[in-house]
C-alpha cells in the first residue's frame, strides 16, 4: 500500500502518495482556493489512486492535474483522474502536446516500451520558466531534460522544496531514454543535476522512492552513476533492459517464459537494445540472461516455465 511521507519533512498543505516502483509517487496539492496532484501513477494502479485522492480531499474537487513528464508511471492515471473529477484541468510539459492531442502513443513511447497508458486530455502547458501556484505558493517550473527530453522539475524557493520527478532520486535518477536511441543526453541529465545543485533544495520529492533531506549526497551519488554509464555505455543498455523488463514483471507479477519471449519481441526497445548494444548475443539468449540477472540480484523468481516477481 502506499505511504504518506513524513509530515516533519513537509508543509501541511502537501500529501505524498508514496508509490514504490510501478507507479510514480503523487504528489497532492490542498490549498485554501484549489487542489492539485502532480503525476498521477500507472494505468494499472488508477482506481487505488482515484480512491486515493478522493479520500485525502475529504469532500473537495480535485481542480488541477500536473504532470513532470508524460512516461506511462507518471500519468497513467490521469484518464481515470479526468473521468471521475470531469472538470479537473490537466497541464502538461509542451514537448509531446501534439502527440497527446492526437494520441500518438508510439511517440509517447508506450508502444516501444511495452507499456500501456489510456488517452487523456491536455487542457494547458507546463511551461518551464514559468511559475503554478500550488498550495497557494508559487512553484518555478525549470526544464529538467534527460531521462525525458521533455521533463520538468518543479521548485518552491521559500521553503526549497523540489519536486524531482526523475532527475534525481536519493540513490540515482531514471533510465536515460534518449542516449538508448543515440541522443547524447548523458550530457544533459549532468546539465540537469547542475540545475538541481543551483536551486539547492532543503527537501526533494522525487518520482520514486521517499522524501529525503540531503540532496547534496543524492547529487553526488548521482554524478557518480552517470560517470559509470558515459564510461561504459553498454553498462547503461544492460541497466535499462533489465528495468524494462522487471517493471512489466511489476504489473504482470508472474509469466510463462514463451508469453516473455513473445512481449520482448514486440516490444521495439528490446530489439533496438539487442541490436545496438548486445548483437553479438543471439537474442533469445540474452533475453534469458536478464532473465537470470534478475534471479541472481533476487528481483525475480523462476519456478520451472514461469517467472515470479520478488
């Protein structure tokens, strides 16, 4: 189940949905005029978060959803938020607004991943170098490219509080999207974290993982996991296919190693990864491989032709 982040770490007017892995955290706004969430968790986990939401407003309309970025953890839940709150209005990063308005999901990069996420409307943009009140504070909206070209952190200066999304979590930060399909975007997750280290934040909410207080370790963990994947870009690939696949092991929970076999060959992000970066492998094996890297690290079980999630 999810947990609320302590309150010490917090203003009043913020409830931290933590979600674990599958879902991004929710981040829910109760202010005096309106209320907010930002990011809205995976498709599969909609309905816990509508009942979620509806139960921290105690009564109020949910007025507004935000969304970081647009991967399906983040606003798989918006659809559902949108059906049950009809006038609530959702505002996204500008990057992919034209793929939300006509629903273009491989774009979206749901199809290339093997995920799902159910359309949604855009009523507005997030646009960086702005400012949204939330709270009844004024939060600044910085460009936080990256693990998404298009992504967005979110400050609020006077109590220094960062929404992170995944730019930075206390231990490492998102897989790096575009480097996979050979943008040098390591180079803008440092410029990123550079960002980060200049607004210099008291607490950090981030996309995964709990609430935390000392982002300068958090940063320089980072930067040295980032100097590890542009030393060994291969290291990244191997990182990347093993998160992929133990995240749809997340919503699955349990597998047949041929319906396994099936979704990796339909999923574009595996074949590109195979090809670009483990070609010398044939790719049944090396799907087999991640399939015991993930045994061994105990991410995963398997018993005879049937992969378990841990």
């Amino acid at each position: 189940m999810p947990s609320s982040a302590p309150h010490d770490l917090l203003p009043p007017e913020i409830t931290v949905l933590e979600r674990g892995w599958l879902s991004a955290n929710n981040i829910l706004f109760i202010g005096h005029h309106d209320t907010a969430i930002v990011d809205t968790g995976y498709c599969s986990h909609a309905e816990q978060t509508v009942d979620l939401v509806r139960g921290a407003l105690v009564g109020r309309a949910l007025d507004r959803v935000l969304n970081t970025h647009l991967h399906s953890d983040h606003c798989g839940g918006n659809a559902a938020l949108q059906k049950a709150w009809p006038g609530v209005l959702t505002a996204i990063p500008p990057g992919q607004a034209d793929h939300v308005r006509q629903w273009d999901a491989y774009a979206l990069s749901y199809t290339p991943t093997g995920q799902e996420c159910p359309p949604f409307r855009a009523d507005t943009l997030l646009m960086p170098d702005s400012c949204v009140l939330l709270g009844d504070k004024p939060w600044q909206v910085h460009a936080a490219p990256g693990h998404d070209p298009h992504s967005v952190v979110l400050f609020e200066p006077q109590g220094r509080v960062l929404i992170s999304a995944d730019a930075l979590w206390e231990n490492g930060f998102g897989v790096v999207f575009p480097e996979l399909e050979g943008d040098n975007a390591f180079a803008e997750v440092a410029a990123t974290l550079d960002v980060i280290e200049k607004l210099s934040p008291q607490v950090v909410i981030p996309g995964h993982g709990p609430v935390f207080a000392d982002a300068p370790r958090a940063i320089d963990g980072a930067r040295r996991r980032l100097d590890g994947f542009m030393r060994n870009p291969g290291k990244h690939a191997l990182y990347a296919a093993k998160v992929l696949l133990k995240y749809k092991l997340l919503e699955w929970q349990q597998i047949s190693m041929a319906d396994l076999t099936a979704w990796a060959q339909g999923t574009p992000y595996f074949g590109m990864l195979h090809q670009r970066h483990f070609g010398d492998q044939p790719e049944g094996e090396w799907l087999l491989s991640l399939v015991d890297d993930l045994v061994r690290s105990g991410a995963a079980v398997r018993q005879g032709d049937v992969l378990h999630n841990v």
